[in-house]
C-alpha cells in the first residue's frame, strides 16, 4: 500500500472514530424533549385484553355526534416498535354509520417508534393511488392550517356472500412535537437531527393517523367528514398549535411554532 492509500485510509478511520465518538456523546447527553399532545394515565390493551402500558396518548371519547371505543394495540407493533412508544387508538361511529380510526404513535428515547407512513397501508393489503398534501383549518386555540397529508388507497374486501369487491380508503396523517408540526417525514427527520445537533434535545415525535374507508367514488365526500371530525378533534388533545397566518420556515413551506 502507498502513502496515499495510506493517508486516505487514516482519514477514514478518523472519520469514522469521531462520527462514532460525536453519536455516542449525543446518545449519553441528548434530552428528550416534551410530547406536542397529551399523555394520560389510561391503560393500553392488546387483542387479548391484557394491559400492555399503563400511560396512552389522549384521544377525545365524545366528538360531535361520534361516539367512539377504545382499540387494541396490534402484536406485530408490540413486537416490533420500542418498548417506549406510546399508542393512542380509537374507533370513531357516526349515528349513520360512517367509521373513522385515529391513531397515535408517540416516540420515547428511540426514534425507530416512527417510520415512513407508506408502510402502515401496504402492509395491510392497501394499494396507495394517490398523495396529497393539504390542510385542515383548526379553530382553536387560535385559528390556523394543520398542514396534513391524504393518501387515497385501494382495497379489495371478502363480502358477505365471498366474492371480491373494490374498496377505497382515505388516510390522513401528519406529525406532531413540541412546539412544531409536519405532514412530511422528510422534514420531521430533518428537524429532528438539526434540533439534536443545536440543542442536544431529542425531539419527541408523535405520528397522527386518521383513516377511513369507503365506497368507490365517495372519497371526497369521506375525506371533508374526516376534516370536520380532525377539526373537533384536534384542540382536545394536541398541545401544539399553528400561528394565526402560519409563519412558514424559510424555504420548507411548512409551519413551525418559534
């Protein structure tokens, strides 16, 4: 080996070293930062009915005319996600019958509790068609635009009598922390590893899913439903809140909380 494959190699190990020293130092003095939601003492359960977590992300039991039920935590996220995350789960029923999820999932110390939201559809058999980003205006405590992000998805569901049929879903998510609000991941990524180099604060993510299914054809119509219900919903348990006028972060387009 030459000196300069030498020189080159002692450049990488030293890089390599003080990558691995910096992320070792951020991991033994890093802060969690506070939840931009509610967390209340109400017990979690699985499938089985078994108290998997004593602590939940709040979740309003009573929204406009919805009456709603308490859902379990799936296996495959007790067994997969850290044991520091923290779930909220409701299912949401109109007098008409029109059925609404809303989900929490909120990061303890390990950041892996959040992943990319494409991965929560297709792992169920859902087909994403289509993704937009969009907004659903939030009256209190001050009026502004939580900005939100709406995948419209297909689903083929077994009815009743065993055939095979077309179903649309509408899922609409955004994330949540202390003092800021996000419907891309990219950016709460970014976010998050600028705010933990800067401030030595980790940030502590929540993930907000709304979803709901409905007949081909009626996703729009799904869709403003959702809006009306995230609108009542919101102020009762998300503790961060846009400006009025949403001051966007230079160059992201995105509303952040100074």
């Amino acid at each position: 080996m030459n000196k300069r494959s030498w020189t080159i190699l002692a450049v990488a190990l030293a890089l390599v070293g003080s990558t691995s020293a910096l992320l070792g130092y951020w991991k033994g003095n890093q802060k969690l930062g506070a939840p931009g939601l509610k967390v209340v003492s109400e017990p979690v359960f699985d499938p089985d009915g078994k108290v998997v977590a004593t602590n939940s992300a709040y979740l309003p039991a009573q929204v406009l005319d919805y009456a709603s039920e308490p859902l379990p935590v799936t296996p495959l996220e007790l067994g997969w996600l850290p044991k520091d995350t923290t779930y909220g789960r409701r299912l949401y029923k109109a007098p008409d019958g029109f059925q609404v999820m809303a989900s929490v999932v909120l990061m303890g110390t390990d950041r892996t509790s959040i992943h990319k939201p494409e991965y929560c559809l297709t792992g169920q058999g859902w087909q994403i068609e289509r993704k937009d980003e969009t907004s659903v205006r939030i009256e209190k405590p001050v009026p502004y635009d939580l900005p939100v992000m709406k995948f419209t998805a297909l689903g083929v569901r077994e009815t009743q009598g065993g055939q095979k049929a077309r179903t649309k879903g509408v899922y609409v998510f955004w994330f949540v922390a202390e003092n800021a609000l996000t419907a891309r991941h990219g950016q709460r990524m970014r976010w998050m590893a600028r705010d933990l180099i800067l401030t030595g604060k980790l940030q502590r993510w929540a993930y907000v899913s709304y979803f709901a299914v409905c007949p081909p054809g009626q996703e729009e119509a799904a869709f403003q439903r959702m809006k009306q219900l995230i609108a009542a919903a919101v102020p009762e348990f998300q503790l961060a809140a846009g400006e009025p006028a949403l001051k966007s972060v230079s160059g992201s387009g995105e509303p952040r909380i100074p």
